[in-house]
C-alpha cells in the first residue's frame, strides 16, 4: 500500500469547468453559469465534502467581475468562496480561464498589469470571508489557449505570428504572481497545463523532428515560467509552486494524424510523463485534471491512478489527483450532453445525481493508495508546506 501525503486537504479532487471565453464565433462561453454551478455552489461544495473530494478547482468570471475598467463587482464570486468556507472546501482558484472582460486587450502592453491587478483585487476579497492562505492557477493552459488563438479555434488576437501570445500570458503570469507574493507570500501558485505525446506517423527523419517539435511545444509555458527558456521575460523557480498536468484520453496523438489508442506501442505510459516532468521542473506535480467520457470514467480512472502509484514509486512527487469536470457539461462548440465526471446535470428534483460506477472505483483507489482523508483534514486544513526553489 502507497501512503500519500500532500500540501493539498485531500489527494482526490474535483474541478468545476469554469470556462468564459468567446467562441470564434463571438459567443461568449459561461459553464459556471451553463452548469447551474453559479446558482447550486453550496451543494455542490457539499456533495463533494461527502464524497471525501474536500480540495476542489473552481474560477472566477473575470468578465462579470471587472465590468468597467479597474471597477470590481465581486457578487458572482464571493458567493462561492462563502459556500467553500461553510462547507470546509480547500479551493484552487482559476483567476483567469481563456476568458476576460472585452474592454481589457489581452495584445495590448499593459495586459500583464491589468491582470495583476486583478489577481490582488481579487485576494483582497477573499481575505474578507477567508483568512487561509490561497491556492491560486493563476492562467489555465496557456500552450493550449495559444494554440486555440493561432490555429483559429479561438478568435484571433494580436499579431499574426507564432510565440508572441504565449511570451503576453506568460508575463501576465509572472506580473501576477510576483504583486501576489508581496502581499501575501503563503500563497501557493499551482499551474495547469496539457501533458501530451506527439508520434510520428512514419520512420522519416522530418517527420520524426516535426513530432518532436510538437511534443515540446507543451514544456513553454513552464519552461519560460520558471526561466529555464527566456529569461527576459523575468520567470525564475518562485513562479510556481506545484507543476499542474492535464491528462485524457486524447492526449496522445500522432503527427498530422489520429489519437494513439491505449496499449498500441507507440502510446507512452502515464508514469513515465509524470517522471519526465519531474526531473524536468524539480518540483511536485499534480494532475490539475483528468477524466473520461461515457462509461469509459471507471476504467480511466482506474488506469491513472495505476500509473500514479508507479510514479511514486519511483521518487515522482504527486498530490494529487482531481477529476474534471467532476459535472456533466454542455460541450463548447454546439451545448451537446458531455457525460463526464461523477455528478449529473441538476435534475427535476433540484439535485445532482452520482455516477455509481466511477464513485466505486474512487473508494478502491482511495483504499489502495492508502489516504486517511479525515485524519489529513484534522492535521493540515490549510497549512501550506511550500518548496519553492
């Protein structure tokens, strides 16, 4: 049996998806809202509390929020954060996830204090409900929101070429982090970002460099974070805490092709990313998000947490573990049903119903991995062990 012990309340977690971007259509996307999160928040937080999932993900809608330039409306937020300290709720707050006020230019040069600005705002109103040193991701997925804006899934912004959007967020990132650390130095700074494998699709040498190109494309926004690749932007290791990982189904693919099915032999094993990562950053890591669609939740679930275990035993520092979304949602690009997480839609009888099967795989992991939840919450509930480098 591995016992797990982390600076996270509870090793399992649960995120709520809190997107708010516009489509490239112009459609301005609110899941917080879409989900009846926004209205259903406290019994939420408490059937997740009941379900041992004590440490949660969750967002702020900065374009509710900041209505008018540097004019904070907190009444769509500090609701939640009242409900996650009636219900005991360890939250990780996403401060900006792909979506912001129209009046704010994310191209424009004073993005990067515009957002810290926010972020300090944004402490400062939780610091009058919640006295607990934060948990913040600061930017969601910046190498896929980058993505999203160059290949035209999002709309566009800024100039026309390759990096500069990515060098913008990662200096939001840094601007943000270093006004919160002055204020509040015990905060703890987690990332979120998708950890991918890219194969190539044939033994040619440029099809070989093109899939590995790809591939690293996920270590930039971390890498310039921390200041391992481009120094001028002022990224260093106290930039981030906890190294958040993204991981479904689909995350591995191969070059200009399709997804790498489980168990082929070009699909690369969970553990052996996780430990990459590690020896990468030199810092813990989390999965920040993972989970399956359909009937296909419990098996997923069952196959991470095997190569979670085998990470740990090979010296791999992970806390945690958090399903997401941990609520069916309606899919981004046309509101489909997405059946995922352990919690259904609010149905008629105003309650979310569980998903039996993947709540049974839940309590096997929890028993193997060895988590004393209760005797952790009783132990360290808010205590913050930092290892910042």
């Amino acid at each position: 049996m591995t016992s797990i012990d982390t600076r996270f309340s509870t090793f399992f977690q649960a995120g709520f998806e809190c997107s708010s971007h516009r489509r490239k259509d112009g459609v301005r996307l609110d899941l917080i809202r879409a989900t009846s999160h926004d209205r259903h928040v406290s019994s939420d937080y408490r059937q997740c509390a009941e379900m041992g999932l004590r440490t949660v993900r969750d967002g702020l809608r900065w374009h509710l929020i900041e209505r008018s330039p540097g004019r904070y409306d907190w009444s769509s937020w500090l609701p939640m954060v009242e409900a996650a300290e009636a219900n005991g709720m360890e939250v990780i707050w996403d401060l900006y996830h792909y979506g912001c006020p129209d009046h704010v230019d994310q191209a424009g040069p004073d993005f990067p204090k515009r957002f810290a600005d926010f972020a300090v705002a944004a402490l400062e109103a939780r610091r009058t409900v919640a006295n607990s040193p934060a948990f913040v991701c600061p930017l969601n997925e910046i190498n896929f929101v980058c993505w999203a804006v160059e290949s035209g899934y999002f709309l566009p912004i800024g100039p026309d070429r390759s990096g500069w959007l990515k060098a913008q967020f990662v200096k939001a990132w840094i601007a943000a982090v270093r006004a919160i650390r002055e204020h509040w130095p015990e905060t703890t700074v987690v990332g979120a970002e998708p950890l991918i494998h890219v194969a190539p699709h044939d033994q040619r040498r440029e099809t070989h460099r093109a899939a590995e190109l790809n591939r690293a494309g996920m270590f930039q926004s971390y890498d310039w974070i921390t200041g391992r690749e481009r120094p001028e932007l002022g990224g260093g290791p106290t930039m981030i805490d906890v190294i958040g990982l993204n991981y479904y189904p689909h995350n591995q693919w191969y070059w200009k092709g399709p997804t790498i099915p489980m168990g082929h032999h070009e699909y690369r094993s969970l553990a052996d990313m996780l430990r990459e990562m590690a020896e990468r950053y030199g810092k813990p890591l989390f999965l920040s998000e993972t989970g399956a669609e359909g009937s296909g939740r419990p098996a997923w679930l069952h196959y991470v947490c095997d190569e979670v275990r085998e990470a740990i035993g090979r010296g791999v520092a992970v806390e945690g573990i958090c399903i997401y979304p941990v609520t069916a949602y309606p899919g981004w690009d046309n509101s489909r049903h997405c059946q995922v997480g352990l919690l259904s839609p609010v149905g008629s009888d105003g309650q979310r119903h569980i998903f039996g099967p993947l709540y049974e795989e839940l309590q096997r992991q929890r028993a193997i991995f060895g988590v004393d939840e209760a005797k952790r919450r009783e132990s360290s509930l808010h205590i913050v062990r930092s290892v910042r480098g």
